[in-house]
C-alpha cells in the first residue's frame, strides 16, 4: 500500500491556500454546492455540470479525477467521432486502427486485444447505458451534450467493468421547448467528407422529441503501391483509413406527470463496405532465413522502421503493400427506454437498453502483398440491461440505492489463415500446404448486482462519501476450432468439453465480488475541494480462444485493482482560473495483460503496479482570451508477462537455412526462444509524461465574431504493447490543429476552416508484435486540412 509523503500534502496546501478567496472558517462554507456564475461571453470553456456520481453537480464539486466537455467546447474542438476526444484529456489513449475495434486506455489500464468476445477495462456508457461490447464503441460524435470522462475506478455506480475509469456518452435530449435544429457539411483532405444535422422542440404540451442524423464518407489517407515492377507483385488496389459510415437517432420525451417523465430513444449505425484491415511492416532485420531478427522473448526487436517486406526497402507509413482486400459491414440497432419518477422525497430512475449489433470484418494481418496471414471475424451480439435505482436526500445525507441486471450474448467466428496456424497443420498433419484454422463460439454472460453510495456532509465543509456494490457474474463458453488444409481431412483441434475434460469448469463461471468506495472531502469555500479516496475496482474472468493454449490457460481470472487518490480542484473567486490535481497509487491483483504468444493472442493475469498524477487548468488571463493546459506523469510495473515460448513458421524460400533461434524442420520452421516471459514491463500507451494544450482567441469580425484557435498533445515516449518490445517504442511525438472560425452577429451562420496534424507528424496509431515474422503497425493520419460550414436555428 501506498504512503502519501508530506511533499504531496504540502503541495496541495499551498494550492488551497494560494488559490482560495478567503480564509476556511466553517461560517464561510456553504452547507450545498452552491451554482457557479454564467462564464464570460467570449469564453466557451466555462464550467460543466456532470452526472459522474449518477446526480447532477458542478464538474468542481465531484471529488473523483474527471474531465468534461461540452457539445460547443467539442464543436470547437472539431471533434466529429468518439475516440477524438483522446488529445485533451490527460493520462487517456486510445488503440485504434480502424472503426473495427476501439480500446480506450486510461492511465495505462486496457485491454489491448482485438477479440470480439472480450469486454474492456474502461466502461463506455451511452446516454447511461452501458456498451458491453468493444465493436458497438466507435462511432461518430454528433448533436451531443457532453462528454465525461472519469479515470480510475468507478464500480460502485458503474459496474465491475470500470476498473479502469469510464467514458460517457451523452446525446442532446429531447428537451427544448422552441423548434431548433441545425446543418452542418464538412469537406477535407483526401476527399472526407460529411454532412450532419438536428431537429427538434415541443409537439405538443408535455411532449418533446428530436432527430439527428450524421453521413461520413472518403478520407483513406493510406494508399495502395505496388512493391516494384520487376516482382510483379501488386497491391489490393485498395485505400484505407477512411469511413462509409452513417448514425441515426431518434429521441422524445413525455412528460406523463408533472413528476413522472418517460424518454425513449432508438438509435442505428451502419458502417458499409469500409476498406480497412491493411498495415505498414516495419522494424525487421532480415535474418539468413528471411524472418525478421527477435530478442531472447521472441519479439522481433529491429530498429528500421516502417519498410517494404519484400525488398527491404524504406517506405512510407502511409503506403499500402497488402495483397488482400479488407472490409468491415457493421450495423448496430439500440432502442433504450429511461424513467424518471419523483416519489414524494425520492426519486426513482429506470433505464432499460437492448443492444444489437451484427458485424463481418477482413484484415490483411501482415504487411505484405503475399498470404502470410489474413484473419477475419464475424460477430452477432445481443445485450439487454434494466438498472432501478431510488436516490433522495435525508438531512446532511444524500443517497442512492440501486439494482442492475446485465444480459449479453456473443456468437462469433474467427478465421485464420497462413502462418499463425502453420504449426497446428504440422502437428496433426505432418505437413501443412494451405492451412486455415476456423473458431466457432457462443459466449453467454449474465450479471446482477446491488449497490448503494451515500455522501454524509460530517461538518459545513467535511463530508463522506461511502459506495458499496456486490456484482455476480455467470458466463458459460461453447467453442470449437477446426483445422482446414489441402490434401488433409478436416480435424477438429480443440473444444471447450475437451478443455474442460482436463480441467473441470474451464467452460463455465460463476463468482460474485465486491466493488467499493470510500471517499473523505474537505470543501473550506466553494473556490476549494480537496479529496482522499480508495476505490476498489473489479473486472470478471473470460477466455482465450485458441486451440494452441493448455487447459489452465484457457480461462483467465479475474482481476482487482486498488487504487488509493489524493486530488485537489481549486478556482479563483472570479472564475478565470481553474486547477485541478490528482496523485494515484494503484495495486493491482491478478492484472490481465494481453500478449501476442506464438502468433497467438492471449490474456493472462499478472499483478501489477502504478504511480502517476494528473494536472488541468483552465485560465481566461483577458476577456478574449482563453487557455486549457493538462498533462499526466506515470510510471507502472507489470510483474509478469508471458512471452511467445515457441513459434512456427513458414519455410519462405527452399533449403532455408537455421538461423537464431529457428531451425528447419522440412516445410517450415520451428522457433523455441530461450525466455518464456517478460519480467517488469511498463503498461502499454502509458507515457511517463504527456502534455495537451489549447489557446483560444476571440475577436469582432464583421458584425460577427472570429476566432483562432490552436490545440494538440505532446506524448512522451511509450510501449504500444504490453510485452515493451524494442519494435513497440512509440517515440515522443506531438500534435498540434489549428482552426479559424467566424459566426455571423445572429449565431444562426458560421463557417470554419481548419488543420488537423498541421506539422505532419508520423506515429503510430496501433502495432503488433508477429515475432519472427516482424512488427505490424497503423500509422494516424497525416497533416489534414478541411472546411465546415453550419447553419443554426
């Protein structure tokens, strides 16, 4: 356990004390929060009411490590999909290399596997749903309200899923009574472009609804190239990196009472042929037999960066060598119903979800214009939730008692074909021609659970905040592999009977565990907060699927984190300047760290540990001007991660000869590396430093208002993967947009033109560690330049 050193205390000390309008007496303390002043009108960044604590407050008055914007700061921010928000908020990344699969990562706690079935560390929730599957996160980001994001665990009120924090999504309501609406077009670089708008007011009395709708085409920034003439082997012929995508939502609300409100919502999204699944190959050393050279581990460790696999030679990261197409088909349905019932002194809230998601996807897994590797995935999710829960105010207590139930299915397919299955057509077979592995499952996961969290203000200006939630959750898994491969007999490889036969229950699980909060707040003025909290934050046990994993690995536990804060939000009297500090400490038991072994992925638990901080300041030093800052430091220890062990791989060019850890064994190779696991390795997408930044002016145009904005992020240097693999150092890289806007005197026109990357920078966005047969990587866009015009009513 971790023991806050005086420094600390003292630090924030002296922030309270610098920063606070007048002496702590407890006459000077409001007993409530009380309702910040209306910000100046040249200032978009004023202060936020969120619902992290599941009840209205000023974003300053939650003691919990949470950034918030709203639907105009993001406006400003040209902000159009939900995993853009990442460059300003502090200690937050993202993996994402297509709109396939989006991992969030807060404070270096993910889960970087791209298997459907698995759920993620870091709970998404929409409009107060919670979004169980990693397909059903990536979107477009349009008519929103706001957006919160909460770092650390959060399980109390939000589940056993958000060990890692919470993203929360939410859509502009039905709840103005003036008719409005608005159109929005957008035209950028590498023909991207999109068209957005809303529409929405009262029907009639006590009856209100709205309709938004988004279209988003082109921007593959990544092309397709042939390797050279003289090979005569070709590309695809296929750009990647943009979008064929379009979101409906329909929503309204009924006011059936003056005290009884029910707000229904349907929402669809289709993604359509996106050309996606393409990487770059990069940092390969060629060994005698054309693999790539690996460190003792089995990860490939060259320094050359992004190159052509055939010939060597270097290439651009926005260049595309694959030989086969890729694509992803998704369509997602949500019809979501919530209640809200005032009951004399309590209030009573219903939420009721069903999700359906349908999704096929085709990726090129190797870099290359020849059939390494090629994988794809099916996925048909179903997901019903009902949460109940009664809040009220007693005297100096306000509480929240709750229920949910969670009801999700996932039935899926996997297929791989080329090297990664080599192996298992050599050890059934003898020998492999065209080898294809394809994975059937049916994972069925059921949850229930009970919470409560209260806040009991102890004096005017100290308070308690105490949470409690017991989640049960029973999961059954129906799987079998099958080996395909020319000239041979289909052969089934492995099922979850044959798993379980071995190790009774390997198939099934059933386990109940406790999330919990306890939280003591000093608030001395309303300009002050200071906060001490433990959280305790659970995330259930799953599976690896793969006919190459032992019986006891198939099923991986589950894991708990301890994570004790120490935090500070604290303002001038005027509210031109806003700080806001976290220091955490984190234990981690039974940690689940995802890894690529022997071309295989895996999850398996290791206990684990983090230090780090946050800092964000808002400041308006003159009318016009208006500045955010944040950065983050961490350092973490992750005890144990297993490493490949062994990999088999194609015999690329007859006679091959041996070579570093691999010898030839007729058709193909067998590679056994001398260490099987990675000992003290930092956690993936967890720089030791960030920094992001945003100056904002505004100024008369006219009759109108202008307004020049710059923003972006600094990294420092990361591990992409958790194995900290030479090939998966992300150097430090910075950011930076620029946008220049002007809205005409009625705020009913405005037009804006702006840079997105304006220096160009090259980093990754997402790689993979193959081991012998290289590194595999994403690459974010490059410098983009566009316009948007909107018409407000």
């Amino acid at each position: 356990m971790m023991t806050w050193s005086a420094p600390w205390l003292s630090a924030v000390s002296l922030m309270a004390v610098s920063l606070g309008s007048h002496p702590a007496f407890a006459q000077d303390a409001p007993a409530t929060p009380q309702i910040d002043p209306a910000p100046a009108p040249s200032s978009p960044f004023g202060e936020i009411t969120v619902t992290a604590q599941k009840r209205e407050q000023s974003l300053r008055d939650v003691p919990v490590s949470i950034s918030a914007y709203s639907g105009d700061q993001l406006k400003s921010l040209g902000i159009t999909n939900t995993t853009d928000i990442t460059q300003q908020i502090p200690a937050m990344h993202i993996n994402a290399w297509s709109p396939n699969v989006t991992i969030f990562n807060l404070r270096g706690i993910s889960q970087n596997n791209f298997t459907d079935y698995l759920e993620a560390p870091v709970a998404v929730y929409t409009d107060n749903a919670y979004m169980g599957s990693i397909n059903g996160i990536s979107g477009q980001l349009f008519d929103i309200e706001r957006v919160e994001v909460l770092r650390g665990p959060q399980g109390t009120l939000f589940g056993r899923n958000a060990t890692g924090g919470v993203v929360h999504y939410l859509s502009r309501a039905a709840t103005d009574r003036d008719f409005n609406g608005h159109v929005e077009g957008s035209y950028g670089w590498f023909d991207q472009r999109s068209l957005e708008g809303a529409v929405g007011g009262q029907i009639v009395e006590g009856w209100r609804a709205r309709l938004s709708m988004r279209r988003a085409l082109g921007g593959n920034y990544i092309k397709a190239k042939d390797t050279d003439a003289a090979s005569g082997l070709v590309s695809s012929g296929q750009d990647v990196g943009g979008q064929n995508a379009f979101s409906l939502r329909a929503t309204t609300q009924i006011d059936v009472t003056p005290d009884l409100m029910v707000e229904l919502w349907y929402k669809y999204s289709r993604d359509h042929d996106v050309p996606t699944g393409a990487y770059t190959y990069e940092n390969c050393v060629f060994e005698a037999n054309s693999y790539c050279r690996v460190n003792p581990a089995g990860l490939t460790n060259g320094p050359g960066g992004v190159i052509n696999g055939i010939t060597g030679a270097k290439a651009s990261p926005y260049d595309n060598f694959s030989g086969t197409a890729g694509f992803l088909n998704r369509h997602v349905h949500i019809g979501q119903a919530n209640i809200s019932w005032k009951l004399g002194g309590v209030e009573l809230t219903s939420i009721t979800n069903y999700t359906a998601l349908n999704k096929n996807y085709l990726e090129d897994g190797d870099g290359l214009p020849v059939e390494v590797i090629v994988f794809g995935t099916t996925a048909k999710y179903d997901q019903f939730s009902q949460e109940l829960r009664l809040a009220g105010d007693a005297g100096p207590l306000k509480w929240q008692v709750g229920a949910y139930y969670l009801d999700m299915r996932t039935k899926g397919t996997m297929s791989t074909i080329g090297a990664p299955v080599i192996g298992n057509a050599i050890d059934l077979n003898g020998s492999a021609n065209d080898p294809r592995v394809l994975e059937r499952y049916d994972l069925v996961s059921k949850n229930w659970s009970v919470f409560g969290q209260g806040e009991y203000q102890l004096t005017p200006s100290l308070s308690l905040i105490a949470g409690l939630r017991y989640s049960k959750d029973t999961k059954s898994m129906d799987y079998v592999s099958t080996l395909s491969d020319t000239g041979f007999p289909d052969r089934t490889l492995a099922t979850d009977e044959s798993f379980a036969s071995q190790r009774p229950g390997a198939d099934r699980i059933s386990r109940g565990d406790y999330a919990a909060r306890l939280s003591v707040n000093f608030k001395p003025n309303r300009d002050t907060l200071i906060f001490a909290s433990y959280n305790r934050g659970i995330k259930g046990g799953n599976w690896t699927l793969s006919p190459t994993v032992t019986a006891e690995l198939f099923q991986h536990k589950p894991e708990t984190l301890h994570s004790f804060e120490l935090g500070a939000k604290l303002s001038t009297p005027d509210q031109k300047l806003r700080v806001n500090g976290t220091l955490f400490h984190y234990i981690y038991e039974d940690h689940q760290a995802f890894a690529m072994i022997g071309g295989t992925p895996q999850v398996s638990n290791s206990d684990a540990i983090a230090t780090g901080a946050e800092l964000e300041l808002t400041w308006q030093p003159v009318r016009h001007l208006n500045v955010m800052l944040g950065g983050s430091w961490e350092t973490s220890k992750v005890k144990t991660v297993r490493a490949a062990g062994e990999q088999i791989g194609p015999e690329l060019f007859p006679g091959a000869p041996d070579a570093q850890y691999c010898t030839n064994i007729g058709g193909a190779f067998r590679c056994v590396f001398p260490e099987t696991t990675v000992k003290n390795a930092e956690f993936p997408n967890a720089p030791r430093f960030s920094l992001n930044y945003l100056a904002r002016y505004d100024f008369d145009l006219g009759g109108g208002t202008g307004a020049v904005q710059v923003d972006g992020a600094w990294y420092d240097k990361q591990f992409l993967e958790v194995t900290n693999a030479p090939s998966s150092v992300q150097p430090a890289y910075n950011v930076t947009n620029l946008s220049l806007s002007w809205t005409d005197p009625s705020n009913t026109f405005a037009v804006t033109l702006w840079g997105k990357n304006v220096f160009g920078e090259e980093y990754r966005a997402y790689t993979l560690n193959l081991g012998i047969l290289g590194t595999t990587s994403y690459y974010a866009p490059p410098a983009t330049y566009g316009a948007t015009a909107r018409i407000s009513w």
